[in-house]
C-alpha cells in the first residue's frame, strides 16, 4: 500500500528516509534504518576523511544488504572540507544514492549523475526545488521550517510548502521537518509527499549512536525546546536550546558583532561532545520541535514497522471511521 515513487526511485519497502544528521549518521543508524525497509543515511563530513568514509560504507555493507545513501552538506565556510574527495570515495565504494544539502550543488549533481547515481536534493522553498529540479535531480525533500538544522530564511512552515510543492514540483518529494508519528506520516502524504525524511526521531532510537542521556533528555523534551541560532548571519539552524544556544543568540544580537564572537561556542567539536558526554548543556545540538512528539527509545525497526502500520490503518478507512465515531 505503500508502494509510491520513491520506494521505487530508491528500491526500499517503507517510503521513510532518515536524513544526514553531522556525527549521528553513521554506520549502525544507517543500517538499521536500512534494515528496517527505510533508507538510512551517511553523513560524509562526520567522518574525519575521504578514506574514513570509504571503510564506514564498508562497515555499513556489512551490517546490510539493503540500499544505502551517503549525505553530503555544503557548508558556507572558508574553508571547504574536501568535497571532492569525499564525493570521488563514496563513488568508488559502490554508492549511488546521495542526499545533497546546501549551497550551489549544480557541479556535484552533474558528476553524480554522469556516475548514474540517483539524487535527493534538500530545499526549504519552491525557487530551489525548481531550479534542483531543472539541475536533474531525482527526487526532492522539502524541508519546513519545523525542521531540525538549517530551515533556510523564509519560515516556511511544512502545512503550506508542501502543499505549494504539489502546485509547483514534478518531482517525486519527500516531507522533511515535523514528522516523528504515523499522524505526520499520513498528512505528508495528504500534502502531496511521496514519503517522508526525519532526523530528530531517528536521533531518539537504540541504534542512534549518541549518548542515552540525549535520548532522555529528548524523550522530556517539548516542542518549545528548540531556539534558531545565526539569524542574524542568515544562516539560521534550530537546535537544542540552552544556556549555550541562548548565549549566541544574545551575542549575535549585539550591534557589531562577528561570527568570532560566537566561534568557540558554536565549535562543531563541542557539539559532539554533547553526544560523547550525554551532557545537553555542553554545546550546540541540532533538534527541531517534533521532539515534542517523541516519547519513547524504540529500535528502528519497531518505529519504522510502527509507522508503517499505523499509517496503512489510517489510509485503509481508519481516519474515516475515527471521525464518525465522533459523530
Ligand atoms: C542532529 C542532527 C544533525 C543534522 N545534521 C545535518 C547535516 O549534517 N546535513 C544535513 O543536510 N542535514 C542535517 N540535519 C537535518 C536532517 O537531515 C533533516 O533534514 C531534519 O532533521 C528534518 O527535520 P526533523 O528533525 O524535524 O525530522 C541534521 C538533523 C539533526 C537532528
């Protein structure tokens, strides 16, 4: 029943991707996803190089039969990890299912798809789905302002993008942002999805490689729980708030200010140490605010089964019969 053309494009069960989540996607998330009829995701720059790369797909091949993908994020940075690099040894592993997120991907969609790779290309409004559309990528996935990361500077919110990506797109998408439950599952699909993309839900699962005590503290976590940094950079990401986060904010509100000003806080390095330490309070972490609809730790084939099957009830008759018994 849930057959649609992304389970086709990416020949996977369930149309449930996890997206490229920086020093959660790694080896075991993947497989698992993968395992459990979803598509998991490498991220790429979690890995400390190229050749790093090259034996996490090797260990993810071993965890799995089933397809996998590999994320690659444009950073607005200075200086550019070795995109190339990473790019050239996921391709040479065998991959050839790419998640794209960024700034200017027109030169690596060419190489990837001159090397028969399949696509999915990450945008937060209808102008960059079109012009990614029209770049030759194969499927979109189309990131509300709900999302966890970076939700572009249009706060476009999921009810309305997607729905404006059924008027606009030819494209198969994917909804990404907001979704942790069947409940947003079904309505994605209501929205014109072709299936859906989650990052903080998949971070709140047994295979998910970070510290339990993060999973806890996203369990009692509340939709309120997030705050959007680098506004003022236009470069906003919503993460997890505390002292930290709250701190930068104030920084970079400050006439004047620099992104020097919040550079040690904001290290990529005290990131990680949030997931290494299980202390939320250490650093910057990525969440968006569907960490108010989570709560539980469920392996990922119970949360992928679970969505599964819940959203087959709800499109065989269930949010009808619901709705009567209302009556
Ligand atoms: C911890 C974390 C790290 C993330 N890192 C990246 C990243 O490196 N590259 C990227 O394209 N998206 C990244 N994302 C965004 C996800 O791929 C996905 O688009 C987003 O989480 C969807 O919103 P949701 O969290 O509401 O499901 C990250 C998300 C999380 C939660």
């Amino acid at each position: 029943m849930l057959v649609t053309p992304v389970t086709k494009l990416l020949n996977i069960r369930v149309p449930i991707v996890q997206g490229g989540m920086q020093w959660v996607g790694v080896p075991s998330l993947a497989a698992a996803v993968s395992n459990a009829g979803g598509l998991g995701i490498l991220t790429a720059l979690t890995q400390p190089s190229p050749e790093a790369l090259r034996e996490a797909i090797r260990e993810t091949r071993r965890k799995t039969d089933k397809p996998f993908g590999v994320n690659i994020t444009l950073l607005p940075t200075i200086n550019p990890p070795d995109y190339e690099g990473y790019i050239r040894a996921a391709v040479a592993e065998g991959v050839r299912i790419f998640e794209t997120a960024g700034n200017n991907p027109k030169k690596i969609i060419a190489y990837l798809k001159g090397e028969g790779c399949t696509i999915i290309h990450k945008c937060t409004n209808i102008r960059h789905a079109k012009s990614a559309e029209r770049l030759g990528v194969d499927i979109l996935s189309i990131d509300g302002f709900e999302c966890a990361g970076h939700p572009g500077e249009d706060d476009m919110p999921g009810l309305v993008l997607l729905a404006r990506a059924a008027q606009e797109v030819k494209l198969p998408y994917l909804a990404s942002g907001g979704v942790a439950d069947s409940r947003g599952f079904v309505a994605a699909l209501a929205l014109g999805a072709s299936g859906i993309n989650m990052g903080t839900r998949f971070m709140c699962t047994v295979e998910s490689p970070i510290h339990v005590k993060i999973k806890e503290k996203i369990v009692e976590s509340t939709e309120q729980d997030t705050i959007h940094i680098f506004r003022t950079m236009r470069n906003t990401a919503r993460v997890f708030k505390n002292k930290v986060s709250e701190e930068v904010v104030a920084i970079e509100r400050r006439p004047g200010s620099k992104f020097e000003d919040v550079r040690e806080l904001v290290s990529g390095v005290r990131g990680r140490e949030v997931y290494v330490r299980g202390d939320p309070d250490y650093g910057i972490w990525s969440l968006g605010i569907s960490a108010g609809l989570i709560r539980d730790i469920p392996t990922c084939e119970e949360l992928v089964g679970r969505l599964e099957r819940e959203a087959e009830e709800m499109l065989n008759g269930g949010i009808t019969r619901k709705l009567s018994a209302k009556l």
